[in-house]
C-alpha cells in the first residue's frame, strides 16, 4: 500500500543516523515503550468519547509506534515492518480455522476455547512445558485490567463463585477486613485489605459482565464532568472552597447531579 510505504520511508528517514532528526535517531525500545502505552490509551479515550476523527489520528499515532519499533528492530537485523506484518496475519489465519480452513463455527464461547487449545498446541509445538492457567499474563498492565484478566483465567479452571451474590458477600467480608484493620491503625495491613477489596469488586464487576476498568474510566470521566460544574457553581455565586461546610457543599454537589 503506497500510503504505508510511504509511513515507513518517513520513520526510515527520521531514523537516519546522518540526516535524521536527533531526537527519533537516540530513542531506543524501552525509550519508545511509554508512548506506545499512551497512545493505545489515547485510541481508547477517542473510541469512549465518540469522537471518529480524533479517532482516526490517535490510530496514526498507535500505527506510528508500531512502525517506530519496526524500525528500530530492522536496523539490529532481527526482524522488519513486514515480518510483523506476515506474523499476526499467519497467527489469525491458524487461529481462526473455521473462517480459513472450512472448520464450524460454532458460538462465539466455543471460538474462545479454540482459541486458548490453538496457543496450547502452539506452545506445544514449540517444545515449551505445559504451563500453569495464569500463565502468560502481562504483569505489567493496569492493576485493575490485570485483575479481570487474572480473575477470568481462574475462573476458566472452576475457581469461581457461582453467582453474583456470593461475591458481593466476599465484598462485604472484604470491608469488615478493612474496618478492622483501620481499627489496629495498622497501615501495611490497611492497604493489603484494601487491595483485597479491590480485587473482589473487580470479580463482582465479571460476574455481572462489565469491564471494570471501562466502568472506572467512565466513573472518572463523570466525576470530572460534575467536579467542573460544581467549581462553575461556585464562581457563579462568588463563593470560595473554604466559605462553605461539607454539608454545603454536598448540597451543590447534589444540585449538580440533578442538573447533569
């Protein structure tokens, strides 16, 4: 495609240890790696608000990094933009049998389990030792993201509750937990009971079919919309933070709601 030949000569050139630009040419990956978490959180962000042309640049921006890599891995002779390119495309064909090979389809938990037997049998053929069912997760996602993911894995082997109330009485064991270790006014403990809480409202959150980390993004985005109205309010009516009581402001605060 000329466009994305077209991408790729731009990074090359960036890249050029004589010409390029000096900041592209002294990134490496580990350099690169935190712009490439931000904007795959900036797609996101464009996809929650709806808005398909801010979308259409964060993708560029997300496409960017991918080429960036690329780039850089071409120059160390390990591997180029079309390799990666040739890979996902012969990963999606493998694993996707009944859309390729002529297999049925079946629902789409049924192509769920396929999936995970076709990273089973990969991993097989590659020599590598069975592993466990938490195997292979990204240590290093959002704590809440990993959490489902952990939670899901766990649950896939039978370690589950087997309905939604029972995990809201985990949660609220998880709270006695927590009041009593503010009680001991012991604060190692606190944040371990806290994390624990945490990690039961995220399996409530499965059980219930919600993407907790999309609930909390879309949480924080409401909150900030009704913090901004209530700083509004109070401009409007001359008022300071510190002129009013908490009960004041929770009535503003409960003003704003119903307004919003």
């Amino acid at each position: 495609m000329e466009s994305m030949q077209k991408l790729l000569n731009i990074m090359k050139a960036l890249r050029d240890p004589e010409t390029g630009c000096p900041w592209d040419i002294e990134q490496n990956f580990a350099s690169i790696a935190p712009y490439t978490i931000e904007e795959a959180y900036e797609v996101v962000d464009a996809i929650e608000r709806g808005d398909m042309s801010d979308l259409r640049s964060e993708l560029g921006d997300l496409l960017l990094q991918v080429v960036f890599h690329s780039e850089m891995a071409a120059e160390q002779q390990l591997f180029g933009f079309s390799d990666v390119a040739d890979a996902i495309a012969e990963k999606l064909t493998r694993r996707h049998p009944h859309v390729f090979a002529g297999e049925g389809a079946g629902t789409a938990d049924d192509q769920h389990k396929a999936w995970e037997e076709h990273k089973k049998a990969e991993r097989a053929q590659k020599g590598l030792k069975e592993q466990g069912a938490l195997a292979g997760l990204t240590i290093s996602l959002p704590a809440l993201t990993l959490a489902a993911k952990t939670s899901k894995k766990a649950a896939a082997v039978g370690f589950d509750w087997e309905n939604p109330a029972q995990v809201i009485g985990k949660i609220q064991e998880e709270i006695a937990e927590v009041q009593e270790a503010v009680e001991m006014q012991d604060q190692a403990h606190i944040a371990e009971e806290v994390g624990d809480l945490l990690l039961a409202v995220t399996n409530l959150a499965r059980h219930l079919k919600v993407d907790p980390e999309q609930a909390l993004r879309q949480a924080n985005r409401k909150f900030i919309g009704r913090f901004e109205m209530l700083e509004q309010s109070l401009r409007g009516s001359g008022d300071d933070w510190s002129d009013l009581t908490l009960e004041q402001l929770e009535e503003r605060w409960q003003a704003v709601k119903r307004d919003g």
